[in-house]
C-alpha cells in the first residue's frame, strides 16, 4: 500500500456502501426479477397472507371516514398489493399506490399507481412488508480498546474498523443498543426510526404498518445480523450489487408514540390467519373441501411458524387526529 489515499476510497460506510449496491444505477433491487428472484417472503408464500392485509385495510376502513388508500411500501414488483386488491370485496373503493424505486412492471392493474415515494395526506393503511430491513444502515463495532468505532466495508465485502462512532448515531447507541465488550457489533437503526417516522407521517388518518424480521431491547444479537441474500440463500454480504444486503430491524426503536408491536403469528391469527387443521369428518362428506381446506392450512401454519414467519414483528401505528 502507499500513501493510503487510493485505498481510502475504496472503503466506505455499510450504509452507504449498501445504498450504492441497492439502488445504485445497477443496483441488486433495479434488476428485472425483483426480490422475489432471489428470496421468499411471507407474500410469496401463500395468498393468505394479502388476504390478511385486505381484512386489516377493511377494518381500517371502518374508523375511517375519508376515502380509503393502500399504499403498499416496498411494493416489490407489485405482488402484494394486487393481492389486495383481488381479495378486496368486489367494488371496494381504494386508491392503491405501490412505492417502489424500480420501473413499474409490464402488465401491472391499472388501477395502482406506481410512485417512487409515498403521497402525502392520504387516509387508509400504509403497510411496509419487508421495506425497514433493506433500509441501509451503518455497522458499529467495539474495538479491542472499548471504543465502539464505524465498520468500513470494501467493495469485495472486506471489513476494517474506522473513526469513532459519535453524534446521533453514538446516542442511537446508547439508548437503544448499548455496545461494551470488545467484538460486539451492531447495526445503527437511526436512519430507519428516521424513514419510518416520514412514512407514517404520510398519513392523514389511518393505520401504518410495518413487518419485519425484527428483535427489540434485551434480546439484540450481540453480534448483529447483516447479511447477504443470493437465489434463495444466504450468503456473505458484499457490496457489489450482486446480492441482497439486510440486517433485521429494531422495531420497538421505530415505534412512534401510541404504537403497539406484536408478531406475526399473533397478528394473522387476529385477522383469522390460524393453521387449525379442518376436521377429518370434512374429507367424508366434502372431499374436494377437506383437501383445499387443508392446503390452506398447511400455507397458514407456515405464515405463522415460530422459528419462521410467524416471528416477523408487526408495529401498528395508528395516525390521525388523537393520536401521538
């Protein structure tokens, strides 16, 4: 190595080394086959789950007067919320927006409309499945000497300890995950309290959700959990835009006031999501019955599995007048 300058360039921050290798020109989520060419989410895995959010957008629709909107964040390639839509009661009136930062796919229902940010002053439910956790962030890491300092990434996904962290990320730290022990690492979840705080404050009135992988005070991993995704596994994260990067969420460091977190399992079983097998008297007398019910049951249980799914978190966060 030389005077160091040529190689300083090469090492970035995780966060913005993962924005670049998200969203970049050639980024990993700009691709043509979208998320769902590389991992499987609780959408792809059975339309139970879009289901679930059209009953949550009904009930929601209930408490509320105005015109109802579905904004879906994150929408992917536009998976979830036509499933929505299509499980919507036929001529329910909804205003669907689907935010994305890739092109609108070909062959999209009309009636959404594809935005890369989500509109402001609308009444309804805004759900974020899957959206905080490709929020990037930075990695923080305590030094031999119990300095907690910013890991810096290269572009082939080596990893050096660089400056001290300070300012609002190092009382990010402190409130919410404090580091002491020599090793110990973890992700800053400022940026997404800050992109989640601007999400649900979008709303007029209404509900906003968000699911995610998640963990919350006095249970952090002690050494995060960034990582890479890649055609169905898990792989080393590296920051070339060849693979997917994400780190589960601190949720409860989300939560605006008024909030209330819950898993997944608890969530789908509250909108009638449950896995209970139906009663094997049904395959005598309803035999086509018996095996669809069954399927679906089986597609239930995955939704809300412990040790899978069913330990996303799910923060509801109501907006409106009277709220916090």
């Amino acid at each position: 190595m030389d005077d160091g300058t040529a190689d300083t360039c090469q090492w970035r921050g995780w966060r913005e080394a993962s924005e670049a290798a998200l969203y970049g020109p050639d980024g990993f989520y700009l691709r043509p086959e979208g998320p769902a060419g590389h991992f499987r989410t609780s959408v792809h895995a059975s339309p139970l789950f879009a289901s679930a959010v059209a009953r949550l957008l009904l009930a929601t629709a209930e408490k509320t007067e105005s015109e109802m909107a579905l904004v879906d964040m994150g929408a992917g390639r536009g998976e979830l919320i036509t499933g929505v839509l299509a499980a919507l009661p036929s001529g329910f009136p909804v205003q669907a927006y689907a935010v994305e930062r890739a092109a609108r796919p070909a062959g999209l229902d009309p009636r959404i409309e594809w935005t890369p940010q989500p509109p402001a002053g609308v009444s309804g439910l805004l759900f974020a499945n899957e959206w905080l956790d490709n929020v990037p962030v930075d990695v923080a890491e305590v030094d031999p000497d119990g300095v907690v300092r910013r890991v810096l990434v290269h572009d082939d996904g080596t990893e050096r300890l660089g400056e001290p962290v300070t300012g609002a990320d190092a009382e990010w730290l402190a409130r919410w995950w404090p580091l002491t022990e020599p090793g110990a690492r973890a992700e800053i979840g400022r940026p997404r309290d800050e992109a989640w705080a601007r999400a649900a404050g979008t709303l007029r009135s209404g509900l906003a959700v968000a699911v995610d992988y998640a963990h919350t005070a006095g249970s952090r991993p002690p050494f995060g959990t960034l990582t890479g995704f890649r055609d169905g596994r898990e792989v080393r994260p590296v920051p070339d835009g060849t693979c997917d990067i994400t780190a589960h969420v601190a949720l409860d460091a989300c939560a605006l006031p008024g909030a209330e977190l819950v898993s997944q399992r608890d969530a789908l079983r509250n909108l009638g999501i449950s896995g209970t097998r139906p009663p094997l008297a049904l395959a005598s007398t309803d035999p086509t019955g018996y095996v669809r019910a069954l399927s679906s049951a089986s597609e239930a249980s995955e939704l809300t599995a412990l040790g899978g799914l069913g330990d996303f978190g799910w923060l509801f966060q109501k907006t409106g007048p009277g709220t916090g």
